[in-house]
C-alpha cells in the first residue's frame, strides 16, 4: 500500500481493509526546519593592517535540516572541507569559520554571513 502526503507539515490518512479487520492509517510529513537560531561573531580590534584574519569555529543550532550558507566580504570553511568558499551548505551541527583581509591602518572592514536567511556580521578593526 502506498499513501501519499502533500506538503511539507500536512498529513494523509487512510483506511486499511484486510478481510474483516479494518485498521487507520496515519502518515505525516515533518515541516523542514531551515531557519537557525540568531547567531553572532566577535568583531576583531587592534589587527595587523592588510594581514587575513580568522575567526573561531562557530556552530550555529536551532534548525534541523541542511540550510545554505552564504558570505559577502570574506570567506568561509565549514568543517570537514579544505577549501575556502563564498557558499556552501550546511548540516545541523557543523562548524563554521569565516576569514577576510583586514583594511589599512585605522580602518574596520566587515563581512556578512547569512546562514538560512539569518545574518550575521564579522568586523576586523586594524589597529592605528
């Protein structure tokens, strides 16, 4: 037997019929959860001018199926890679740095990282 549901968060129900013995039939989807909890990034003071600055891992929570990562000034890893990127997905429970360039002397640059539509941003200040 097969029984299908809609959408996502919606529910089908049927009636299964074996001889005399008639049974419901219950199935629902789960609702994707691709919207993580607010998530911030410790601005960085008094950094080497024009020198690439790190962040620590960061771990976003509160979503529960793989969202998209994005990066606008910088870049990112996500843990369990190698190489560095402007996009990429993340699953629940991943780890993930950002980098950028800090600007000349005196000077505060920022990047923006958006991870399933919540943003957050990251500014490198050069020390004077």
């Amino acid at each position: 037997m097969r029984l299908t549901t809609g959408a996502n968060g919606t529910s089908a129900d049927a009636v299964v019929n074996a001889g005399s013995i008639l049974r419901d039939w219950s199935v629902d989807t789960r609702v994707f959860d691709v919207t993580p909890n607010a998530f911030s990034i410790l601005a960085m003071t008094t950094q080497p001018a024009n020198t690439l600055v790190q962040t620590a891992w960061v771990t976003p929570t509160g979503y529960l199926d793989p969202v998209p990562i994005s990066v606008s000034g910088g870049e990112i890893l996500v843990d369990g890679n190698t190489t560095w990127r402007t996009s990429a997905i993340l699953d629940p429970g991943q780890h993930v740095r950002m980098r950028r360039t800090s600007g000349t002397t005196g000077t505060t640059v920022s990047v923006t990282v958006t991870i399933g539509g919540v943003s957050a941003v990251f500014s490198v200040t050069s020390g004077s």
